[in-house]
C-alpha cells in the first residue's frame, strides 16, 4: 500500500485548479471533484491489483486521475477493458449513491468518456480499435482522432481552465504520437523476447509486421510457405554478433 | 527529502507561534486581520467569471435549485439593524445578489438566518427562515433559493462590520 501511496504526483496544472478554486470560494466543489476522481481511480486501482499489473505513477491532472502503467504492451486486451471500465463504474455507483452529487459527477464521467489522449475514453476506443484493425493502425487512428477531437474542442470552449486543459491534452497526444514507432518496436520487442501466449491465431499473406494483431498469434504466408512469428521477428532483431 | 519538507514545516509554525507570544502588538494585529476580515471570495469569483469563464466548467446548473425568482413583498420597515419585510405565509426567498454563504445558523433577534457575502464585500443576512436551504461555503447564485419564510423576513446589510442602509439593494 505504502508504495502506491508513494508513486502519487500533482501536475504544476493541478495546484494551479486548487488555488483557483480556493480563491474563488468553490470549496465544496473542489472537495467534491477530488471525492470523485480518488473514487474513478480506485476504481482503476483495485482491477490492476487484481490483475497484478505493474503502476509507475499516479498522476493528478486538472480533469481527473491518470494511472500510468508499466507493464507489456501485449497484455490481454479484456484485462485492459476491465481495468479502463472500473473507472468510470465506480463513478457511476457514486452516482447512484449520491443522487444529489450527479450535478458534478455526471460533467465528470461524460467528460472522462470523450476519447482524448489519455482519459478513459481513447483508451476504450483504442481497445475496440485493436480488436478490428492492427495494432500499429489501430494506435495511430485513435491518436488522430483524439488530435482532432481536441482541436474541435478547442474552438468550441472560452474557458480559461478547459482551454488549459485542452492544450494539455494536444501535448500529451503529440508526446505519443512523436513515440509512436518506439511504441510499435516494443511492442515487437516483447513478443520476440518473452513467451507470450494467445490462443487465437491469423495468418498473414506477405510478411508485414505492420499487419499484426494484438491478442493474436501470427503465422505469415510468403512464397508457398508459412513462417512462424518467432522466426521472422528472430531476423528483425537477432543480429548474431554483426555491428551494423 | 520527505522528513526535511516535514522539518521545515513544523519549524516555520513554531516561528510563528514564538513570535506571536513574544511580541503582543503584532499578535493583537494578527488576531484582528484573523477573525475580523474575511477574504472576499465572491469579489474574484465575479472577477475570474468576467475574464478567464466558470471556475468550474461543465456543472450541470438546472439541478442546483435555480428558480429565479425575484424577491417581493408587500411591505418594508425598520427592524434592528436592518429591515423587516412583510410576505406571505411559506414564501420561498431568492438570492438577491450571488456570493457565498459565511454563516448558517441562530442570531438573536433573527432567528435561524443565513449570512451571503456578495462581490461587494457586502454580509447580505436573511432572518427569521423557517427552513434553510442552503449550506456553509455554498456558492449560491442570483434567484436561487435560500430557504422558507413565514410573514416576516428580516434583512440586514454589512460591510467591514458596520450596517448600511437597505435603500441600495431593496426599494
């Protein structure tokens, strides 16, 4: 427990919402937002204890929570469903709880569910979209959709604090999408140096790696023949002792 | 680094409460600015509203018990400090001017009243309410409701702890 305690931070933006609302006399609300984000994120919190994933940091934004997660990429997408679902679940027993509450919490959870970059809702969108299209399209298509989104909203919103929070946001998405083929090389990565096991299996027509799938095993069909996943992802990274 | 975040301050508060004993005039002007003035939040919440939008985007305002009503009454006199509005019996009393609530509670000669600090700096109290429908630090808007009120309302209006004449917010 101590150590979760430990790994908690406060984005610089998050202390400039609390001075904002301290001097504008908003206290109940404030007390009433940091109640309900604490609540989404044990939400979040109790699936990854459940599931034994690993937390790097839990980070305080000025819209909510943000659990970031040190774990594979090619964990089991039902996990990940379930551990982005607690959240906004657990807001919803707030809600039926407390009725009277739903003025703050009901904003809050439709806010969480908008697919921008790291709230709640791109990643439940990036989950759909790894079950129909492959993972490395999948990530960039939730990306641009978040980019856009943002930028809709951008223009759509004159508030200080949300246009704040909007521009946050742009930055986040543009840090991922920067990091994109990092992320598609580890993604690869693990699937090369650990045994991962998937009980579902696609066969792939050429030997593109951008072709594959998260929570699947893959067979490539090149030339008459059908090749492992191990075996064209041991010459992708396998340089035998050569310096390239 | 914890421990000395820690250190520091419990050091810084045994600073404080040395020199308070120490040196009377100061601590007599601490207790003064402590208890007697009070930090206007109304005042920039109005401001933050003008320049920078809501504090606090996105609530969901229909449910917060807005009923915009303005506030009537058949008759007006001198009552204490303040005036005496003559309404019907169970009126439900509006905001006259929006700000938060500082006081919640009894006051002698007022009954069960509740005290609004509007942008002005101005302690808006409401006496003499049967039932009270708003709650310690709330932020409470123009035309939303106070509370409940049987025949006879009690009004006063202060700023800086002295009362001002009524003539300006009721007429």
């Amino acid at each position: 427990m101590i150590h979760i305690l430990n790994k908690i931070s406060f984005h610089p933006l998050f202390y400039l919402i609390t001075i904002v609302m301290l001097i504008t006399g908003l206290f109940k609300h404030f007390i009433l937002f940091l109640f309900i984000i604490i609540t989404h994120e044990l939400g979040h919190l109790l699936a990854i204890l459940i599931f034994k994933w690993h937390i790097k940091e839990i980070v305080f934004l000025p819209f909510g929570g943000l659990i970031l997660i040190e774990d594979d990429i090619n964990k089991p997408l039902i996990e990940e469903f379930i551990i982005t679902l607690m959240g906004p679940l657990f807001q919803l027993i707030i809600l039926y709880l407390f009725p009277r509450l739903s003025y703050i919490s009901i904003p809050l959870l439709l806010f969480n569910l908008i697919p921008l970059y790291p709230l709640d809702g791109f990643k439940l969108i990036n989950i759909f979209f790894n079950k129909i299209i492959p993972f490395k399209y999948s990530y960039l298509l939730s990306l641009i959709i978040s980019f856009i989104l943002t930028f809709i909203l951008l223009f759509y919103f004159h508030n200080f604090l949300v246009i704040l929070s909007l521009i946050l946001i742009l930055f986040k998405t543009y840090e991922a999408y920067k990091i994109r083929k990092h992320y598609f090389n580890r993604f690869l990565l693990e699937r090369y140096l650990k045994r991962l096991k998937f009980r579902k299996k696609k066969v792939i027509n050429g030997l593109c790696l951008d072709r594959m799938y998260r929570d699947y095993k893959h067979d490539f069909f090149f030339k008459n023949k059908y090749y492992d996943e191990k075996e064209i992802l041991n010459n992708l990274f396998d340089f035998k002792g050569k310096v390239c | 680094m914890k421990f000395s975040k820690l250190l520091l301050t419990v050091i810084l508060f045994l600073i404080t409460l040395i020199t308070l004993k120490k040196n009377s005039d100061l601590r007599n002007k601490f207790y003064d600015e402590v208890y007697n003035s009070s930090f206007n939040f109304a005042y920039v919440n109005s401001l933050y509203t003008k320049f920078l939008g809501e504090p606090m985007p996105f609530l969901n305002e229909t449910t917060n018990m807005v009923f915009n009503e303005k506030l009537v009454y058949d008759n007006i006199d001198d009552y204490m400090d303040g005036a005496v509005l003559t309404v019907g019996s169970n009126y439900l009393v509006p905001v006259l001017d929006e700000g938060i609530v500082i006081f919640v509670g009894e006051k002698e000669n007022y009954g069960k009243c509740v005290i609004i600090e509007n942008s002005l700096g101005v302690d808006i109290l409401y006496g003499n309410l049967s039932n009270i429908n708003v709650s310690m630090y709330d932020y409470v808007k123009e035309g939303s409701l106070v509370g409940e009120v049987n025949n006879k309302l009690y009004m006063t209006f202060t700023k800086d702890g002295e009362s001002i004449s009524y003539d300006t917010y009721l007429k």
